[in-house]
C-alpha cells in the first residue's frame, strides 16, 4: 500500500507490515522505490498484520469495550457479551 500522507483518513493502516506513504510528487519516486525493493525482499505482510488487527472478532470487542467505557450509563449490554457489530452500515 502506497498512500499520500495527506489524505483523510487509512493512515492506522500502513505500516512497517503493509506499505509506505508519500507526501506530494517531491517524494512519490522515493516511497515508490521503497515500497517495490520491500516487495521484492517479501518483506510485508499486510495479510497477517490485518487477520492480527482487524476484522469481525476484533473490531467487535475493540467496540463493546468503547461502549462499556464510554456509556455505560446508558446502555446495559446482556451479560457475557463478547463483541458488538454496528448495523445498517
């Protein structure tokens, strides 16, 4: 993953482990031959650092620990909720 640092938003997502940023065409050249040297020496591994990071099973507990913390004043979970998945996304 190549991606301008300036943009809003993804940036949690690139890292040492799944690619390189760039900031304008300055430095695009520079980032670009990084990342394909990188590529070459397989030294990414975005799958096993997103199947670590993210996804359903994650997400849903990184989210129910949120709501805990942060409105357990007005929300009552069933006991033994285990994770959360936000709906008509």
């Amino acid at each position: 993953l190549l991606m301008n640092r300036n943009i809003i938003g993804g940036w949690k997502y690139v890292n040492e482990k799944t690619g390189e940023f760039f900031n304008d065409l300055s430095d695009f050249q520079k980032s670009l031959t990084k990342i394909l040297s990188k590529a070459d020496r397989h030294e990414y591994e975005p799958r096993r650092w997103v199947s670590t990071h993210a996804g359903d099973q994650i997400s849903g507990v990184k989210l129910r620990k949120f709501i805990e913390e942060n409105f357990a004043d007005r929300v009552k979970l069933p006991d033994n909720t285990q994770m959360l998945f936000p709906s008509g996304a």
